[in-house]
C-alpha cells in the first residue's frame, strides 16, 4: 500500500556556537605617514576571508581593519589618517555540524583600543564576538492519503502547515554622489569619513524586497587653498529592490540588512574640480519567505478486511505566533572628562547597538544591552581641531510575544531608527536616539505523522468472538472513528445506524453499533 505525500519544506537550526576572542598586536606606522602624536579617534570591521568545517568546528580566517585618525608631528599636517589590520584564526566548536553544511558567520567589534607606544609605534587591542550559526534547509514528507484507496477507511484532518518558501543571501548595491557645499573649498584630501545607517525599512510584494533608509555622512578633509581642516555632513536617502521571483506572494516576510562595504571616495565635477564625493554602499540582504497553508494530513487508516498497522514518527513543524517591534527612546546628558578639549562644534555622530542578552519571559523577549554613540567635534584650540567622545546609553526592553512558552523560539534584530546628540554647553552634551528592536517568533508543532504501513490478513478467530451487536456510551475525548476502528466497523455505518447528523458526538451518548466484515 503506497501513501501520496507531499513535502513541506523548512529552515532548520542545525547549530550555534558564539566565542569571544581577544586581539592584542603592535602595528608599525608606514614610513610615508608622519609621527603620532596624539590619537583622536579609531574604528574598524571585521572581514571574514576563509571558513571550513572540521571534526565537529568552524575554523574562521579573517582579520581587523582599524583606521586611526590621530595628530601628528607635521607643521602643516596636523591630522593623519593610519590604516591597518590585525589577523586572526580562531576554531569555534560546534557539536553536530559536518563538513559540508553551510554555516553563516557574525561578528562584532565589542571593543577597540589603540595605543602610542611611541609615535611609531601602535599597541592595538579589541575584544571581538564572532557567532556561527548553521542552517540547512530540510525537505519533510506528510502523508495525505493513499495512492489506491478504496477498501480503507482514511482519517484524514485538515492541519496549518508552515511552508518556507526561500531562504536566500543576496546583496544589495547603492551608489550615488555627494556635492560639496558651495561655501566649501574643493577637497586636497580626504582624511576621513564615516558613513551611519538609520530608520532602515523593508517589505516583500510582487516577488521583489524594497529597500529603503537614510545614510548619514560626515568626512572630513582638507581643503585645497588654505589647507584649512574643512567638515560637512548630509543625510543620503536611498532605496532599491533585491529580485525573488522565484515566490511572488508570501504570508510572512524577515530580513536583516548588514553592511558589508562602505566607501566614499573624491572625485572631480565637470570642471575637473575636486568637488564631488562618489559614494558606494554594499549591504548583505539575509531573507527568509514563508506561507501558511492548511493540508489535508492522514492521520490513521485502517481496513474491514485485512489487518493495516500504522507505523508513526514524530513530526515537527514550525507555527507561526507572532512578529512584533518595539521602538525605545533614549536620552542622557553628559559631561567631557576634565582634560578633554572643550566643544566648539558637534561634527558628526553614529551609533552601534550591541545586545548583550535575550531571554524569553512570561509575555515576551527581553532585552538587555547599549547604544554605544562614537562623536566627533570642533574644538577652540588650533592644535587640536578635532576630538572624539564616546557616549553608553544602556537600555532594557520587553517585546511583548503573545502565547510564548517553553516550544517557542525566535529571532531579533537591533537597528537605530533616529540619533542626535545636542550641545548644551563647552563641556556638556545631551544624546537622544531611538532604536528598533523586531521579533519574529515561531512554535513547535509536534505530532505523530504516518511513515509507513504494514499489512497482515485478519485474524478471524478474533473477529468471530467480538459480539456483532454492541450497546456503547461515548466516553470523554471520545470520536465516532475511535469507535468505529475498535468495534470493526466504519464512521458512515455508526452514523447511519443511529441517525446521526454529524460525526460529533457528546460524552454519554448511547449509540448501537453493528460489526461489519468486509468481503
């Protein structure tokens, strides 16, 4: 006896591992660059450059890029920009992963601290998190009837079925061009920049993802006639669409959008003039499509004239319970340390979310993690134009879940939505920002699905010492096709033999039942 099946796909976590990994290493400032004097500002990223799977872990190539914008020992140049990378390899235990499963890597600068040992030499030290997750896209069967079915008596029952339709990586491009401002000189050269990306929207319809945010950015250069430091930030808003035909219409749609790329770059107007900036932005588009479904599953089948033996096993399946987003407001006042040049002007400011925790409670998600907000500013003092703070904002949030319980599972996503940091005084400043945090939440389905049946001929003996007239009261969680199955004879027989209207019946119920022998 064949079942007819139906294959359901889904995504299915396969492994996660998260290590924190400590980089401490000297860097030599390039001959061609002049001496450190004083540093103001660092950041850096991390590039993955290889990744295999080993004897149960992910061994990860890649390395740190740093900059340092820093004050030299120039007469002229009183800024300098240093670029640099630290390598590392680092093996991430994951127990049950084999060699060809595909594994997703994230990391996250924690910390980065760069020192003078002396104005040639750096000491640069960051604490980074790497996670690995596994995710391998599985092909589940459901039985949903018999290829030959007459003779049997099928229960089949309608159950909503979570169907992932794509789970894909792609990358989405955005290039466009900055003009200086007409009261800017042209640019000599272009010491640093920094791009932000806030209030990031996205949506799926008609097979395609649309894009849509805002990116802040600052640079900072000096000018061709005087040699003046010169600053100037603007708001870039940009949009696009990432193509997956391959599913036109979805019932739940989840994204994340991670910077791959960020680069500025000088380039010359149509006089020749050094007056625009070309700006190219890459961004990993991580995207998963699901639709819901109700399927007719076969749940028993037995037969008059032989003996069917289901054989079951366990299904799980993913439910959908709830994607859901809270919006958290935060502000604080600060104050400069005491040997810190005062304020003159605030150049230019980003922010970086860090989640130090998730938990799952009575009705929701907890939160627990910082804002950390990197600031650039004009000083008063002609021999340190500009300066750097840093500003923490902690936050905890509970994105309500409704229905969440020890079955669920789920995943986040923390972006800034809008930042702004007001100077109040020389020496005090006050941050304001607001940051989204998303959920999309799912629950296990668990049940006994068919896998196969085995067939054996009736024993008769048996069947001849049943009675073949019972009197039966229904008994509580009792169905007609219980019954039915145990007395050896069908739902339609019972119904009609009692005048039934429906095969739902109360516990108490008193019915007549008639054994049936199949030919």
């Amino acid at each position: 006896m064949e079942l007819e099946r139906q294959s359901v796909r889904r995504v299915h976590e396969k492994g996660r591992a998260f290590t924190q990994i400590t980089l401490d290493d000297d860097y030599i400032v390039k001959d061609s660059k002049p001496d450190a004097v004083k540093i103001i500002h660092t950041q850096g990223n991390i590039v993955f450059e290889e990744s295999r799977v080993s004897n149960q872990a992910v061994w990860v190539t890649g390395k740190l890029e740093f900059q340092m914008l820093y004050r030299s020992d120039d007469a002229y140049n009183k800024l300098e920009v240093c670029e640099g990378a630290v390598p590392f390899q680092e093996k991430i235990i994951m127990e049950g992963i084999e060699e060809m499963d595909p594994v997703k890597l994230h990391a996250a600068v924690e910390d980065l601290s760069v020192g003078l040992i002396n104005s040639r030499k750096l000491a640069v030290r960051a604490v980074v998190d790497l996670l690995a997750v596994c995710e391998e896209n599985t092909e589940d069967e459901l039985a949903c009837g018999l290829v030959m079915g007459d003779g049997y008596e099928q229960r089949i029952e309608e159950r909503e079925i979570l169907k992932l339709l794509l789970a894909k990586k792609d990358i989405f491009r955005i290039r466009n061009e900055i003009k200086l401002s007409n009261s800017k000189p042209n640019i000599r050269r272009l010491l640093w920049y920094g791009i932000d990306v806030r209030n990031t929207e996205s949506s799926f319809s008609n097979g395609r993802i649309h894009i849509q945010g805002e990116a802040y950015i600052g640079f900072l250069y000096q000018g061709e006639e005087d040699e003046q430091i010169q600053w100037q930030e603007t708001m870039l808003p940009f949009s696009g669409e990432v193509d997956c035909e391959e599913s036109a219409v979805c019932d739940i749609f989840w994204m994340k959008l991670a910077p791959e790329m960020m680069e500025l770059e000088t380039k010359g107007d149509y006089d020749g003039e050094a007056r625009l900036l070309g700006v190219e932005m890459a961004f990993e588009v991580d995207y998963k499509l699901w639709k819901e479904e109700k399927l007719p599953v076969l749940e028993d089948v037995y037969a008059l004239d032989r003996n069917v033996i289901p054989r079951k096993e366990p299904g799980i399946f993913p439910r959908f319970l709830m994607k859901n987003v809270a919006k958290v407001r935060l502000g604080e006042q600060f104050s400069l340390e005491k040997n810190q040049e005062k304020i003159l002007q605030i150049c230019s400011c980003s922010g970086t979310i860090h989640v130090d925790k998730t938990a799952a409670v009575d009705t929701g998600v907890q939160f627990d993690g910082i804002l950390r907000v990197n600031i650039l500013y004009f000083t008063s003092d002609d021999n340190f134009p500009i300066a750097h703070m840093e500003a923490v904002l902690p936050f905890e949030q509970l994105v309500e879940v409704a229905g969440i319980g020890p079955d669920t599972w789920f995943d986040y996503d923390a972006a800034v939505d809008a930042l702004q940091v007001n100077l109040l005084d020389h020496s005090e400043y006050e941050v304001k920002a607001t940051i989204r945090l998303s959920v999309l939440a799912f629950e296990e389905d668990t049940f006994q699905k068919l896998a196969a049946l085995d067939e054996e001929p009736l024993d008769m003996e048996q069947l001849m010492a049943q009675p073949g007239l019972v009197g039966y009261v229904v008994q509580e969680n009792e169905e007609l096709w219980d019954i039915a199955r145990k007395y050896h004879t069908t739902v339609e027989e019972i119904m009609g033999t009692n005048s039934l209207k429906t095969h739902k019946v109360r516990p108490g119920t008193k019915l007549i039942i008639v054994k049936k022998v199949g030919a």
